[in-house]
C-alpha cells in the first residue's frame, strides 16, 4: 500500500516462479538452516531501511532475509502453494481483502503478541489470533486541488455520477488493482445490493459518466490524474489517504501546500497484517520478528517508506502526515469472509456491468 510504482503483471510472475524454484531446490534443507536466521516473505511495496534488520540483529541476534515476490494477492498464493514446504518463517503483507484465503488454507499458526496491547481492536481481525496487524492504510479519492477545491470537489461517493463531474474521474480495475478492488468494495458497502440505489446501479451511472478505468494505480495515478505528479487531464482518482504527503515529500521543492486533497466519504480500509508460517523451522525465531515489528524500531518507518500508518497508535506520525493528510473518521470495512465467500463473483459482476 505504499506510494510507490507498483509491480507489473510480468514482474509479479517472474518472482513467483523465482521463490518457486527456491522452495523446490532449497526447501529440503530447511531444518539445516542456523537459528539465528529468519526469513520474511512479503510484497515488492515492502521497503524499511537495512539499520531496522542491524537492531534486530544487534538486540536479538537474528539475522533477517527477505524474500519479495510480487503483489500481496501473489505472495498470498505462493504461500499456498508451498505451505508444505515453505520457503519462509513469517509472512507479512496479506491483507483483509485476502486473509480469509489464507486462514481458509491453515496458513498460520496462532501467535498474540505481548506488543499487541498498543494496538486498536479494531485492527485484529482474526479471533484466533493467527495474524498481527502491523500497518493500515486507506484507499479514497483524491482530487487536484488546483482543479477543483473543497466546495467543487464530490463530497460523497454519489456526487462522481452528477453530470457536472463527467470524464473526471479514474478508476482502477478490480480484477487487477489491489486499490480497485479497495475502491468496488467501499461501493459495495456504500450502496447495498438490496437497497433503493445498489452499487450496479452506482457503476452504471460511472460508466456513462465516462469514468475511466485503468489496469493498475501507476497509470491511473501517473499518466491519466492530473494532480501532484501526474500528467493527465483527470482531477480525481482512486488512490490513498497517504498520497498527499507523498506528494509534499517527493517535490523539489517542497510546496507549502499539498497539491492534491483526500475525500474522506468512501474511503476503504485495508489492514496488512503479519503471521507466522505453520510448518516453518524457526517459529521462535518468527515470534520475536512479529514482535519488532510492532516495536518502536520498525514502526516508526512505515510511514515514510511504506505510506502507511502504523498499527501501534502510540508511535508518532512524521509532520508531513499530520498536515497533509486526513484519517477518515468512519472508513468502510467488510468481513474478510464475506469478502472471500463474494471476491470474485462481485469481480466478475463489475466486469460485465463495465463492457
């Protein structure tokens, strides 16, 4: 969920088949391995800086390895995949648009860490215990602050099909984007399929108000927005809570105001939580990385090299987050079962509707 570009179809695939061989090749020795290692399985978004793993190594000598293999839905499946062998100790990156998949598929085994006392209830999703959340983000709309202002830009999710905001706006697919799919969710909670106005109802007005649809958030946000860095001609995209201060952070110079603004109505919550792999070798060593990542040390750097909040409330947030950005009071959330029992027939129902 970071703000940075995100990896391609291709590239997801060749990683997916990199740690495939991996596992096929090394995963024997498994139980040779030294204790005083760890490995951390996650998405190519994941980025702290290396003096986080020296204290961790310093403090607990253990040395951690990363393994990055694509998208949070890829790394996911991977784990799947070799859950009989697995190439890692700890998974970090699902997320609740995918963690009844991997609670279905006995993924984890339960961990609750002592840590977890500063984290909000509302972040634990998983009764068991299996998987700690770590850090949280929202996916909403964003609009060009020097096309449209707080009384121009939509108030609500309602306001994108008004006449007066057609070939405005950019969405992602949700059959390709981790922030599309974010996006067709909060609809799906914002417009009931049993009430007056459902969200087929919603995207049908979208589409006729000639919303554009790209494939993945690095076009949408990039080449179609035409806010911050982007060089489009569309003032409001699907993008994150976070992007503002990205935005901030990344000119030179830096501007005095953000030049772009969050619509905190239809915001999405997405909660990455970490797990320990059932079946892995080191499952102490993978307790007492679950447990620094929840520690000061980790969580002060997922803001600034993640853009994401972190999940431990009493950790402060840089001031860029504090001025250019809005955590939404009331995001929309979904059972992450319903979301499994429905992810891919409410998909396939976008995808006709949108032809």
């Amino acid at each position: 969920m970071t703000h940075r570009p995100r990896p391609t179809a291709l590239r997801s695939g060749i990683a997916l088949l990199v740690l495939l061989f991996a596992a096929t090749a090394c995963g024997n020795d498994a139980a040779d391995t030294p204790s005083s290692e760890v490995t951390l399985l996650t998405h190519d978004s994941f980025a702290v800086p290396q003096d986080v793993w020296d204290e961790f190594e310093r403090t607990t000598g253990i040395v951690v390895t990363v393994l990055q293999g694509g998208d949070a839905g890829t790394v996911v499946n991977q784990a799947i995949l070799t859950k009989d062998n697995p190439t890692a100790d700890v998974l970090f990156g699902i997320d609740n648009t995918f963690l009844s998949r991997g609670l279905g598929e006995d993924l984890f085994v339960p961990y609750r860490s002592p840590a977890l006392d500063a984290v909000p209830d509302s972040l634990e999703l998983d009764p068991e215990g299996r998987v700690t959340p770590i850090t949280f983000g929202d996916v909403c709309l964003n609009y060009d602050t020097t096309v449209l202002d707080a009384a121009t830009a939509p108030e609500d999710l309602r306001a994108l099909a008004d006449p007066a905001n057609a070939g405005r706006l950019v969405v992602q697919n949700p059959a390709t984007s981790s922030p599309g799919l974010a996006f067709l969710l909060s609809t799906i909670v914002a417009f009931p399929e049993d009430s007056d106005y459902p969200w087929q109802t919603f995207w049908s007005e979208l589409r006729d108000n000639d919303v554009l649809i790209t494939d993945g958030w690095e076009t949408a946000y990039y080449s179609a927005f035409s806010g911050g860095a982007g060089e489009g001609d569309r003032p409001i995209v699907v993008s994150y809570a976070s992007s503002p201060p990205a935005e901030v952070i990344f000119a030179d110079p830096r501007p005095d105001t953000a030049p772009t603004a969050v619509v905190t109505d239809g915001c999405f919550r997405q909660v990455e939580f970490a797990g320990v792999l059932a079946g892995g070798e080191r499952q102490d060593a993978a307790r007492r990385l679950i447990d620094f990542m929840l520690s000061s040390t980790f969580q002060d750097e997922v803001a600034l090299n993640m853009f994401v909040f972190p999940a431990n409330e009493a950790t402060p947030l840089p001031p860029e987050f504090v001025e250019f950005t809005t955590v939404p009071s009331d995001p929309a959330t979904l059972s992450p079962d319903l979301i499994e029992a429905n992810r891919d027939s409410w998909i396939a129902e976008w995808t006709e509707l949108m032809r």
